[in-house]
C-alpha cells in the first residue's frame, strides 16, 4: 500500500485528536512541540505510536529535523519508499 503524505498527515491528525489534550484546530503545519505543547517524552511516545501503526521505524537523526505534522508525514512517507 503506498501512501501519500496527505494520507499520513491526516492519519496522524485523526491520531492526535483522539487525545482530548490536544487542541481541535490542529493541521498539517502544526507544530508538534510549540502548537501541541508536547515535551520531547511525548513525542517520542507519540511517533513511536506512528511507527508501529505505519511499520516504519523513524531514525533520531531523521527525528530532530521534525517540526510539523507534515514533516512527519513526509518523513515517514520518505522512509517507507526506502528513502
């Protein structure tokens, strides 16, 4: 199955909306830590869940570079096309 950024981007904001701490105004260009208020704990939590849920496995070096949704999404996209 190849997904799109689009299709990982909206995976991943179904994802944070189910937490009912994150704001419901969240998009693409969200800002995990400043937008989300997520400490660097939470976001490893949180792109732990994407891993498993999208079998990929996110590199730390690749994972410093993140600051939106999307750049997740494009990162995770990027990773599973074995990029």
């Amino acid at each position: 199955m190849s997904e799109t950024v689009q299709d990982v981007s909206a995976l991943i904001i179904n994802k944070l909306l189910a937490n009912p701490k994150v704001p419901r105004d969240i998009s693409g260009s969200s800002k995990i830590v400043e937008d989300l208020a997520f400490d660097s704990l939470a976001v490893m939590n949180f792109v732990m869940e994407i891993e498993d849920e999208l079998d990929v496995s996110v590199p730390l070096d690749r994972l410093a570079e993140i600051r939106t949704i999307d750049d997740l999404a494009e990162c995770v996209v990027s990773l599973k096309k074995g990029g």
